[in-house]
C-alpha cells in the first residue's frame, strides 16, 4: 500500500541551477491542468496515501498553486512542500497561517549571493530567497534548509549550517548528485569526489554536536517527509524497505511504500527512475500499484556486478543509479560504488572520471 507520493507540479522553473536533475526537453507539455490535478489527488487518497510531497521545478510558479494546495489539505494529506523560496509571497504567507503545511523544505544553495547564485545563475535569487523564508517563517510553517552538496558548496558547510542556526532553522545536506532523469549527464559535471564526501561526513558529525543538522547519504526520492518531531514514518533512499529481501532489485521503498507523479500525470516508483511508467489518468490505480510493485520486487539477476557484494546493504548505489549512469538498473553506478566504497574505509575499485558517464559495461568488484 503507498503511504507516501512525491508529486511534480510542474518542471518548470524560475531558477537556472546548473546541476538541475529535472529535464526539460523530452518533456514538454501540455502539463496537468487544474481538475487533472485534483484528479490524481482524489485517486491518490483513494489508494492511501497519507504523506503528498508537492515539488517542481517551483511549485509556487503554478498559478493555482493554492486551489492545489487547499485541495490536497482537504483531502487530508500531511502536505509537505519542496521549493526554493523565490516565489514566496504574502499572499502564500496568509495562506499557510490559516493552513498550516506539515513541512516546507527550502533548498540553499550558498550561505551568500556570491556563492548561491554560481548555482541559480539568476542575479538577485539569494535576495528574494531570504525574503521568502522570513515569510516562512513569520507565518509559522514548519521550515527546513537544505543543501545538495556540489563543487559549488562543498567547501561551505560551516558556513551554510551557520546560516540555519542564526535564523533557528534545522539544516540538512544530501551528498547525492544525480544525472538528469532522462539520462543528461550535465548535473554530473558538479558532483564531489568520493573522498570528499566522506570528509563530509565527518565535517557534519562534528557540527551535530553543536548546531541542529542532519545528513542524508542519499537523496530521498519518493520519502515521506523527516518531521521536526522525528523520523520519518516511512523509508527513504537510505532505508531498507521491511519487505524487501537481501537479492530484491530494489530494496528502499520505492513502488513499495511510495510513489512518484510526474508533470504530465506518469506514475513511477522513483523520480530519477522513470521506467515502467504508467498514465495515471488513463489507467485503474489496482493495475499500476500491482505492475510498479512487480517491477520493483523482482530479484537482482545472479550474474549481475552487485550480485553478493557485501556492502550492498550500506551501498549509495541503486538501481535507478545505475540505470541513469549506466542504461541497466542491473548494472553499478560507478561514482556510488565508489563513494561507498571510500566512506566504509575500503580503496574505490571503479575509479573513472567521478564527473563523467559510466562506462556501459561494467565488471564485479571485489567487495
Ligand atoms: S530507487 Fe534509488 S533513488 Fe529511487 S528511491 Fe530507491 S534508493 Fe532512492
Ligand atoms: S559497493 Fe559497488 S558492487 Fe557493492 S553493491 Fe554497491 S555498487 Fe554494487
């Protein structure tokens, strides 16, 4: 049964981040309209969903966001938002007070203008992204920062985490930098050395015992949201899903406990992995939940490069990974085999370019 669904509102966006996952040109609308939407929502309560991530591109750019919104509250989902600020308002600021969210998750991409907007590339967002969160904050929505971690911040953790702190807000970096979901390497381009990740690692254990921060190995791609209260109620990327056996394919809770919904209304079980996708809108929720779920729990071939690895278990890599870097999901993404290689202490074994595509075949490691 799903219990959580990441929805993309839209792909659109009013930032430029040079390592944006999101691909805009295979891609084009038209996007879901309004009652399409509210379609999808009435679906997705019928299925069980509790925990509705709303994301983008920028979810605020959508003009009806707030019919959206209003809709999905109404229905009784914990609605989370993911956004990047720029766009907020008073007007969403009055909104939120009447109407609490659950969580608003705002991304930063530099502790100042000079180093956040390297990534946006939108002079002034670092302005209007203060601002945004002043307004999140003064209407009480529950708030957390975080960082996806690239060559651009990787040396500003201090700095960024001291941002949250002066403004009392939690603080949480993914390490995780992914190809673009239709395959784009660009993002690739931007992502940290493994060993850097590791150092990393240890940068924000030290900064644990004296600011509130939070580390993710990996990015949660169809999560529920981590509360401030606590953890989240169900797995992430990083978590081991209570029915998935050692030799599943897929292990985390995608398909299984979540699911992700793309801007054209395409149900997938991840939202860096869109293959089996299914028409949500054409199609009886019965036959996607059971053909995702086939999908995700068949078994990891015997001859496959992961096949008895003995790090599997704590592995970055994943299949979704692995298709994005590789074609396969049966194949190893080399930059995480890597990383989890160097963050267990172990030599990296692939060690091509981290910031270059993965070779097409790729052999066992001794692991
Ligand atoms: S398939 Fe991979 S990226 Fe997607 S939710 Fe699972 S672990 Fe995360
Ligand atoms: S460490 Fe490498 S070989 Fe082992 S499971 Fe991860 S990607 Fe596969």
């Amino acid at each position: 049964m799903p219990l959580n669904c990441l929805f993309e509102l839209t792909p659109t966006c009013n930032l430029r981040c040079q390592f944006c996952y999101v691909a805009l040109d295979p891609y084009k609308g038209p996007y879901l309209s309004t009652d399409q939407i509210k379609s999808i929502l009435d679906k997705l309560e019928g299925a069980g969903v509790l925990w509705l991530t709303l994301t983008g591109g920028e979810i605020f750019s959508r003009r009806d966001f707030p019919e959206i919104y209003l809709y999905a509250r109404g229905k009784g989902f914990l609605v989370t938002l993911f956004s990047n600020a720029t766009m907020m308002n008073e007007r969403l600021a009055e909104l939120f007070a009447e109407h609490p969210p659950f969580l608003v998750e705002v991304s930063i991409y530099g502790p100042n203008a000079e180093i956040y907007e390297r990534t946006t590339q939108i002079p002034g967002s670092f302005a209007r992204f203060e601002r945004g969160i002043t307004l999140l904050q003064k209407c009480g929505a529950p708030l957390v920062l975080k960082t996806p971690m690239s060559v651009f911040t990787q040396d500003h953790l201090a700095e960024l985490a001291a941002f949250a702190k002066a403004r009392g807000l939690r603080y949480k970096v993914d390490t995780a930098m992914d190809a673009r979901h239709d395959g784009g390497s660009e993002p690739v381009v931007y992502r940290i050395a493994p060993r850097r990740v590791k150092e990393l690692h240890a940068e924000m254990d030290q900064l644990n015992g004296r600011v509130e921060v939070t580390s993710e190995g990996a990015s949660a791609m169809t999560e529920a949201p981590s509360h401030l209260a606590g953890p989240a109620p169900v797995g992430d990327c990083s978590t081991t899903a209570a029915d998935a056996g050692p030799e599943d394919l897929y292990r985390c809770g995608a398909g299984r406990t979540g699911l992700f919904i793309d801007a054209l209304g395409n149900a997938s079980h991840c939202v860096i992995d869109r293959e089996p996708s299914f028409p949500l809108l054409n199609m009886e929720w019965d036959e996607v939940w059971e053909r995702m779920g086939a999908w995700v729990t068949q078994p990891l071939p015997k001859d496959a490069p992961c096949s008895g690895c003995t790090l599997r278990k704590k592995c970055a890599s994943c299949p979704a990974r692995s298709r994005l870097a590789t074609g396969s999901p049966y194949l190893k993404d080399p930059y995480y085999c890597d990383v989890t290689h160097v963050v267990n202490g172990l030599e990296p074994v692939v060690h091509p370019d981290y910031r270059t595509m993965a070779p097409r075949t790729l052999g066992a490691c001794a692991s």
